[in-house]
C-alpha cells in the first residue's frame, strides 16, 4: 500500500517584490504588480477600488499577476486589491494608486 501525502501552504504575499504605493498622472497607463508564494501555486484575481472586479489587462508572471490600468478618472486612485488563492486559502494585498499633480 503506498501513500502519498501533499502539502499545502497557503499564500503569502512577497512584499518586497509586490507594490505597495504607485503614483501616477492622469492619462498615464501603470502596471500593478503582485507576487505571492504557496503551494499550490496560487491564482490571482485584481479589483477596483469600487470592489470591481478587473478582468482585462490582468497577466500571469512568474509567481505572481500583474494588471494595466489607466489613471483617467477620480475612480481610477484609490487602494486596488489583489487577491492570491490556492487550496490552503487566501490573502489579500491593497496597492494604493495616488494622483500626481493634484
């Protein structure tokens, strides 16, 4: 009889390597980065200051996501959520985006 035992660590953000406060102009275009370490590999999901999920512009990088957004409008500043999930849970990290030039 054989076992196979899996283990599973639940993410953790990897600070060093994940924005935590970004500026911008308006009219410019960032790139949000998160990265996070577990086992399984986590899955990311972005959202909107409103709680808006953003599924456009959201790319897979190694251990992690990053997301493009444009700073337009007043809705577009503000704390963005990334959300790292794998079988063991979840965490969530706040990037806050500031307007420059204000």
């Amino acid at each position: 009889m054989r076992f196979l035992l899996l283990l599973s660590d639940e993410p953790e953000i990897i600070v060093g390597e994940t924005n935590v406060t970004v500026g911008s102009w308006n009219g410019n275009a960032l790139t949000l980065r998160c990265v996070a370490k577990g086992e399984p590999p986590a899955k990311f999901q972005w959202f909107k200051p409103d709680g808006q999920q953003l599924t456009s512009n959201v790319f897979t990088i190694k251990d992690g996501s990053t997301v493009t957004i444009q700073t337009i409008a007043p809705g577009d500043y503000g704390k963005y959520k990334c959300r790292a999930n794998n079988t063991a849970g979840f965490i969530e990290h706040h990037i806050t985006v500031n307007q420059w030039g204000k």
